[in-house]
C-alpha cells in the first residue's frame, strides 16, 4: 500500500489567473507515492493554472514508504490521495471520518511480473509457485489473489522494492505497478510478462481523492472546484502536452526520468487506467455504488471486513458522474 510522507511542493501561478489568485482557497493534498506519471494530472493542474482558474491555491506533499496516512490527515491535509479503495474502507472500519470523492483510476496498476518463456503468462499459473510479495501488499490485492485463484501464504516471498533478486532468477516473480517496475526490468534487457490484476476482475479503484466527512458538509463546493480541477488537470495531462506536469514531476523527483514519465503516461493510456469502465460514461472520477458493493463483499468474503460494515460510509457520488472531462 502506497503511504505519505510530508515533503512539501509549494508552486504559485498567480501570473496564469489575474486576480483570481487574490481570492484563491488554500489547499493541501497529499499523494501516495514519490511525484511520478501516476501523479501526472495533479501536477498539470498546479504547472498550468487550473487549480488557480478554480480558485484553489494547491500545496502538494509527496507521498512515500512508511509513513502512516491518518497522522498526516489530523488536521494537517485537506485532501489526500488513496492508492486502493481498501483505505476508505479500513478509513470506516477504524472510525475515521474521510471520504472518498472521485476515484481517477478506474483500474488499479497493481501487476505480478514473471519472466517470458516459464509459462507463467496468466495469473491462474501462479497457484502455488513462490511470489515476492511487500508487507503492505499482503493485506490488500494479496487478498484478492488467495480469494480468486487460490493462491496460499506458502508462497510468499520478501519483496524489498529492488528488481535485482528478480534479474538474478529466471523462475522469479514480483509484485509491481504497471508503469514501474517493469519499465526497469525492460530497461536491464528482459521483456516480462505483466499481469494486470484489475484485468482478471480485481474491482478496486485507484487514485482515489479523499477528504473529510466534515469538509463534504461544510464546504462542498471547495471539494467540487478541487475534484473539477484535478480531473482537469488529468484530461490535459493525457491528451494534452504533458510537459508542464512533467517538469514539476521531475522538480519534486530528481530520480524521475523523460523515458520512464513517458511510458507511465503510455501504459495508462495502452490499459485504460483512467478512461475505461464507468469513466466511458461517467466521465473521469467516476464511482458507482455497485462496484463499492462489489469490492466491499469480495474482500467481507475473504474475512477483510465484517458483514454489516456499513461500506457506503467509505464514499460519496455527490462530486462525480457528471460526464466531464471525457471529451476527445
């Protein structure tokens, strides 16, 4: 599961919005990961002025390892991103008023990665076979894997984000993100087989804007203008010139690269991550109530969660579905 980590950007585009600026809501929003092509149309929407042209003065604080999500949003964030609709819920099972908004990814980019020519080319292949699996992952889509193919704790492997014990063993195979850990291993010389679990019915969302019960009711249309601007920011980053949101990526990353953006936006284009299911219809952000419902009795199910969590709890459709930013 991706974390956050407070290491604030602060960038100001009061030049892109005349007096707008002047009358700006402050906001804070913290990502769940390192600024990377998965972060893309937040950082669009700060490096281009829509965040400002909404009205919202934007503080983003990276996210990263090992840092705990509730901490930081005492208080100290007005949104913050989650990686997997299994935050909003364990938000409800632990009594935390948050909220998820908009879910940008209709697809989760969790993969497993296998080497070719092992015929480990699906995902039912793996039943039994040792898979290097990271602590977090253990508890969110490793649930998914044991409920739908059977896959057993027996076959967990430490995973300590590092592709060089995959490299060093022909028979290996990881956990990774789409735009990630395979574009590193493409770029030591091996073409591996990535296995999209959103694709064989793994119904989490992704990207997933949150804020508090409190700010939905006090103020829903600050939570209106920022879920606007960032699905915005999203359309201009993939269908527009991505290179303003780049720059600020790269600003806030040094360790991200023009090749590895450049195939992050590529992968999320080529499997649909933002524009695919209810997005065709709904526009991006789009949630419905079914597939909550789908995700949440899936994992109750799998002994995730109790039967009567009361799982509406965990979102609200209030602030999508508008059939916006869909428009190619």
């Amino acid at each position: 599961m991706r974390v956050l980590i407070g290491v604030v950007l602060w960038v100001a585009t009061h030049s892109a919005v005349g007096s707008l600026a002047v009358a700006a809501d402050t906001v804070s929003f913290g990502t769940d990961w390192k600024a990377e092509a998965e972060h893309g149309g937040y950082y669009q929407a700060i490096a281009t002025g829509i965040y400002q042209r909404h009205g919202l003065e934007v503080t983003l604080r990276q996210g990263g390892p090992q840092v705990n999500h509730a901490q930081l949003l005492a208080g100290r964030l007005d949104f913050n991103l989650a990686p997997n609709s299994f935050v909003p819920l364990n938000f409800v099972s632990e009594s935390i008023p948050m909220v998820a908004v908009a879910a940008i990814f209709q697809k989760d980019p969790s993969v497993l990665v296998a080497h070719p020519g092992q015929g480990n080319d699906a995902l039912s292949a793996l039943k039994g076979k040792p898979i290097m699996i990271g602590s977090d992952t253990r508890i969110t889509s490793w649930v998914f894997l044991k409920s739908k193919f059977g896959y057993t704790d027996e076959q967990l492997r430490p995973y300590t984000f590092s592709v060089a014990p995959f490299l060093a063993d022909p028979k290996a195979i990881q956990q990774g993100y789409l735009s990630s850990e395979p574009f590193t291993i493409e770029s030591q010389g091996v073409k591996p087989v990535v296995l999209l679990l959103a694709d064989a019915g793994y119904s989490s969302y992704g990207s997933l804007i949150q804020t508090s019960d409190k700010r939905v009711l006090e103020n829903p249309d600050l939570v209106q203008r920022f879920v606007d601007a960032s699905i915005e920011g999203w359309y201009s980053y993939l269908y527009g010139d991505p290179a303003p949101g780049n720059m600020l990526i790269k600003h806030d990353n040094p360790e991200m690269t023009d090749a590895l953006l450049a195939y992050g936006i590529a992968k999320i284009k080529e499997y649909g991550i933002v524009d695919s299911g209810d997005a065709k219809t709904n526009g991006i952000g789009a949630m419905t109530e079914a597939r909550w419902r789908d995700f949440f009795e899936t994992m109750a199910k799998a002994g995730v969660y109790p039967d009567n969590l009361d799982f509406h709890k965990a979102f609200t459709l209030q602030f999508v579905n508008k059939k916006a930013g869909m428009e190619r």
